[in-house]
C-alpha cells in the first residue's frame, strides 16, 4: 500500500513540475516569437521608410520638371503667338 502511494504521490509531483516546466518553456517560445515579429516589423517600417524618401525625391524631381516644363511651353505659346501675328501682317 505504501508503495502504490508512493509511486501516486512521485507521479504526481512528477505531472505538476512538468506542469510548470511546459508553461515555462511555452512562455519562453511565445516571446522569442514576439521578439522576432517585431524585428520583422522594425526592419519594414525601415524598408518603407527608404522607399517613401526615395518616392518623396521623385515626387519633388517630378514637380520642379513640371513647374519648368509649363514655364517653357507658356514661353512657346508666346512665339507662336508672336510668329502667327507676323504671318498675318504680311
């Protein structure tokens, strides 16, 4: 008899050590988890950040072109005006 309250008592402690152990150890892989999805967000919000500068550039590029390409086709708007007033005269 005492043996079998042995081995219930030793199994016992046996299943709530582990018990704890499994918590433990899922715990422990839950934050390496946590840690390693962060690392993966911290390294897109560094990509995206690159690429929303790179894009900011080009937009700023694109924008001066514009500026100076309607400043350009006001001045040939001008000659052809100047041009077409010519050819009328004679």
């Amino acid at each position: 008899m005492i043996g079998v309250l042995t081995a219930i008592a030793t199994g016992f402690l046996g299943w709530f050590t582990g018990r704890r152990k499994a918590k433990a150890e899922t715990l422990a892989k839950e934050i390496f988890n946590v840690d390693k999805a962060v690392e993966i967000w911290r390294e897109l919000a560094l990509d995206l950040k690159k690429e929303l500068k790179d894009v900011s550039e080009k937009c700023d590029r694109l924008t001066l072109e514009i500026t100076e390409l309607r400043k350009e086709n006001k001045q040939l708007k001008h000659q052809l005006s100047t041009l077409t007033a010519e050819i009328k005269k004679h």
